[in-house]
C-alpha cells in the first residue's frame, strides 16, 4: 500500500516515499544484477521507498506500486501520467519529451537568466515557459511548502471522467466558470419564457364541400 500524506515537523506534508525518491540514484548498475544484461535501475517501488530497482527486481516487488524514472538532459524525470496517480503535480511547470508530459524530480538551478524572462521557480529561480507555474521540478514545491501552508501534494478528487492532468489548467477552469455562471435569476427567466404563449396557430375556416350520395349511372 501506498504511505499516505504526513505532515513532518510541521512544516512540510507529503507521502512518506517522496522524499526517499528525490534522493535515489538512478541509472546505476544493479548491486544484485550486476551480472546481467539488465542490470541498470530505473524503478522505484513506493511501498518499499528502498534503492532503485533493475528490471529484474520487479519480481520481488508483485502487486506493489513502482514507478519508471527517466533521463532528459542528465537530469530525472518522471511521466504525469505515472506520478499524478498518486500526487497532485500542479504549479510544477510540465514538459513534453518523447511525446509524453514529464516533470522534473529535482531542482535545476539557473544562474544565469535570459533576456525577457518574466516567470521563474520560486525555489532555484530557473525559467520557466509558463507563468501559470511556480516551480520546475517536485523537490522545488516540496521544499516550498516550509513557507506556503497552502500548497499540497495530497490529490483533489475527480467528479467526472473527464478529469486528467490538465484538469486545473487555468484555461480549463475558466471555460467551466463561464459554462456554470447562469444565475438563478437568469434560469428563472428562460423557465418564464419557455412557458409564455407564443404567436397563436393559424386556424382555417374554410369548411370542405360535404360529399353528396352518390349516383349510379342509368343503365343502357
């Protein structure tokens, strides 16, 4: 079973196994496997928060929850579509790679900044593309979380099957805040007007010429 949220010390909340995982070396060679042909650690069990795990590991780890970390530009990464199952990634500025959203494990810091750059971490003060973002990586919103009580990691519960890792996107909420603004005022005069007669039907009073008996035709 996956460890649910803490708080630790008061000052920071989150799993019990993310810290450990922002810890782990990955793409390391197995001290079990070494030997093999698969012997380079790229998993990581949440249950057990233990070393990063080889392919060949993952048998010990049956009906556990692990994880596939990734390398982009030497630094680890991780798939949203993996790691939103178990924590809430928002304000952690998403990347595509390969086709695929990711976010960074760890800070990048970035000493130097280019010209124009109006959005930065919070925490290393590395760019970031998009303002709606404060951090660039899951251990920058960990740390954050020491000075701003309001962030979590704790997951926000789905009330429809639309709901993915673009659900709170501010383009997102703004077109649902729009779709669910009718007051009840404004529903009270659709209700009113659906019911007020309209243009009255268009009635004939032309009566049709009644059909006399008929006549039989005389006989020759």
């Amino acid at each position: 079973m996956v460890s649910p949220m803490i708080r630790i010390d008061k000052e920071e909340m989150g799993p019990l196994w993310l810290r450990p995982l922002l810890k782990t070396n990955f793409f390391v060679p197995c001290e079990i496997h070494r030997d093999s042909g698969k012997k380079e650690c790229n998993m990581y069990c949440l249950d057990c928060t233990g070393p990063a795990l080889c392919s060949i590991c993952l048998a010990n780890h049956k009906d556990h929850h692990v994880v596939q970390i990734r390398r982009s530009s030497y630094h680890n990464v991780i798939r949203i579509s993996d790691v939103s199952k178990f924590i809430d990634v928002s304000c952690v500025q998403p990347y595509v790679i390969n086709g695929a959203k990711i976010v960074f494990l760890n800070e990048r810091p970035q000493p130097r900044l280019g010209k124009g750059v109006t959005n930065t971490c919070e925490i290393c003060c590395r760019s970031l593309p998009e303002t709606p973002f404060r951090f660039c990586s899951l251990g920058c919103k960990l740390n954050a979380m020491k000075q701003d009580p309001d962030l979590t990691f704790a997951l926000r519960p789905k009330f429809s099957r639309d709901d993915s890792e673009d659900t709170y996107s501010p383009k997102k909420l703004k077109k649902n805040t729009t779709s669910a603004a009718m007051s009840d005022e404004e529903v009270c005069h659709v209700s009113n007007s659906s019911m007020s007669p309209g243009t009255p039907p268009i009635v004939s009073y032309r009566t049709s010429r009644r059909k006399g008996v008929p006549h039989r035709s005389p006989p020759f």
